[in-house]
C-alpha cells in the first residue's frame, strides 16, 4: 500500500514538472512586422504593425520607432491593435519620417501568463 502511495506521489511530481517545464517559456515571438525587419522602403509607411504567436496583455505590450539620432518616430501610443479580435498585433502611429533608418522597438507581455518578450528590428527609408 505505501510503496503504490509512493508510486502515486512520484508520478504526480513527475507530471507537475512536465507540465510547468513545457510552458516555461512560452514567451510571445514576433511572427512578422510591416515593414519588414531589414527592409528598405521607399513610401514612408503611416504605421508600423508586429504580430506574434500569442495573445498580448494590452495593458503592458509596448511598441515604439526611434530615429537614428534616438528621437522618437510615432506618436508614443503604440500597443495593442484592439481592432485584432486575437489580440496578436500592436501597431504605432509614424509622424512624418525622413530618409534613414529606424529602429522598432517591443515588448509583447503574454496574456495568459504575463511572460515577458522583447526586442528590436530596423527598417531604412530611402528618397524615391
């Protein structure tokens, strides 16, 4: 009877530590962004919108552009896309941005979990 309690209990620790190991991690990944990173535009874009693999908190998600000289490109409300019913995207307003390169910066804080992602991607604007 203690040796099969015993059994129980191990299996048990066994499975609880499975279960939290596989969703350690499970940071937001950026899936794709518009412009893309790297990429070299020639019509200066209105926004700049990321999407990623998990559901944001809107509260805590954050996306910013800086200019190369680390003055801000957007408007300072970017976030969430609320109008994304999943809640995978945020956007952020661009003012009006000269040729050279810009630097995208987020923070995508997962709904479920609150596992914090973030990072950077650049895009160029070039005269047409």
């Amino acid at each position: 009877m203690q040796s099969r309690f015993l059994t129980l209990v191990l299996l048990f620790i066994l499975a609880a530590t499975v279960a939290f190991n596989g969703s350690a991690g499970a940071h937001a990944k950026l899936v794709r962004a518009d412009p893309s990173p790297g990429s070299i535009v020639k019509v200066v874009p209105l926004l700049v919108r990321a999407w990623f693999n998990d559901e944001l908190n809107s509260k805590s998600s954050t996306i910013g552009v800086w200019d190369a000289r680390g003055q801000r490109a957007d408007d300072g409300r970017g976030g969430v896309d609320l109008n994304d019913m999943d809640r995978k995207s945020m956007q952020t307003r661009l003012k009006p941005l000269r040729p050279g390169k810009y630097t995208v910066k987020w923070k995508a804080v997962s709904a479920g979990d609150a596992d914090v992602a973030q990072g950077t991607f650049q895009f160029t604007v070039v005269p047409r």
